[in-house]
C-alpha cells in the first residue's frame, strides 16, 4: 500500500497526468495493477487463482494502451505465477483462463 501510495501521489506522476496522452492512462492501469498484486498478497490460497485472473486481465489492457507496461507486468505476472506454483493453488485449468483472460484483454488492440 505505500509503494502504491508513493507512486499515486508523486509529483511527476501527477505533472505528466495533466496532459492528454497515453501516460496518464498508462499510470492509471499501473496504479491499478499495483493494487491488485497487493489483493494478491493477502488472499488466502484459495482466491489467489481468480485474483491472478483479473490482475491477468487488467494487465492485457495496459499492454494495448502502452506496450511499456511490459517491463512492469513481466516481473509481477512471474511472481505471481511463482507463488501460485509453490503453494500449489493453481490448476491447469486456472492456468488456461488466466491466460485466456490477458488474451480477451488484447482484443482492443486489434482496432
């Protein structure tokens, strides 16, 4: 929550938030991921699969706004696959979804 909060509230963010460009939505979309990681980490083993799932989602939208946010969604996207692997509370099932739901996330980026 700090990290996210630091991030949200710092000052260059919020000076090139003013302006009409892919940036602030960019910022928007990581603010949002960053919440969801922090949904992540306090869900019990049980939810953390669906959780994944829409942080998947949300990040196949960032990647159609601005394909920077791959060096963001690369490093918590491993993570989060990680722990679902060490904990054991993926399927491959949950596996197949998470990643359909990234694909769907996608389809904007067709226009």
């Amino acid at each position: 929550v700090f990290a996210s909060s630091v991030f949200g509230f710092s000052h260059l963010i919020w000076f090139h938030s003013v302006g009409a460009e892919i940036f602030s939505l960019n910022n928007l979309f990581c603010a949002t991921l960053l919440y969801w990681v922090v949904r992540f980490q306090r869900a019990d083993t049980v939810n953390r699969a669906r959780v994944a799932m829409e942080a998947s989602f949300i990040s196949g939208l960032s990647m159609c706004n601005q394909h920077t946010s791959a060096l963001f969604i690369g490093p918590i996207g491993a993570w989060m696959f990680l722990s679902l692997l060490k904990d054991k509370a993926i399927t491959t099932q949950q596996f197949a979804k998470t990643g359909a739901a990234f694909v769907v996330a996608l389809t904007p980026y067709l226009q």
